[in-house]
C-alpha cells in the first residue's frame, strides 16, 4: 500500500503546467513550419499567388489535423482487416475440427 502511495504522490508532483506548455510549443513549432512549407508548395505551384503570413499557422493546424485523421483512418482499417482475419482463422481451425484434423 506504501508503495502505491510513494508513487500517486509522484504523479501528483509532477510539473504538469511546465509538461502542457512545452508540448504545447511543440505542437505550435511543428504546425508553424508545416505552415511555412505549404505556403512555400503553394507558392511553387501558383507563382502568381500571395499566401498573407498570418495565414502560416492556420495552415499548419490544418494540415496537421489532416494528417492526424488520415492516419486514424488509415489504423481503423488495417485494425478491421487484423479482426477479420482473425475470425476467418478462427473459423477455418473450428471447421478443421469437425473434420477431425
């Protein structure tokens, strides 16, 4: 039980405004030049075209929530093929049972 206090009072110690700030700011550096690099695609693609700079990070918040939701797709699907195939192997071995092999 002293053991589980010992380490309850850890976690409860632990800076969490210093842990949320700098993952924060971790997130805002990743966003801002992501940012940055799709105003720098767009500006490859369309020459003519001027992105405002406030709209550097907008942009990257934006592509990264992209990217967050493809990748949630992406494990949803490949978690439903895992299930399937798991079913379908469970269903062959009961079959294979039956059968005596």
């Amino acid at each position: 039980m002293s053991r589980i206090l010992a380490v309850v009072s850890t976690i409860i110690d632990l800076p969490w405004k210093d842990i949320l700030s700098a993952l924060l700011t971790f997130l805002y550096s990743i966003a801002h030049y992501v940012g940055m690099f799709v105003v720098y695609l767009l500006g490859r693609v369309l020459p003519t075209a001027t992105v405002p700079a406030d709209l550097i990070d907008p942009l990257g918040y934006l592509a990264l929530l992209t990217a967050f939701l493809i990748l949630v797709q992406v494990a949803k699907k490949i978690a439903w093929i895992i299930v399937l195939a798991g079913w379908v192997l469970l269903l062959v071995r009961i079959v294979l049972g039956l059968f005596g092999y």
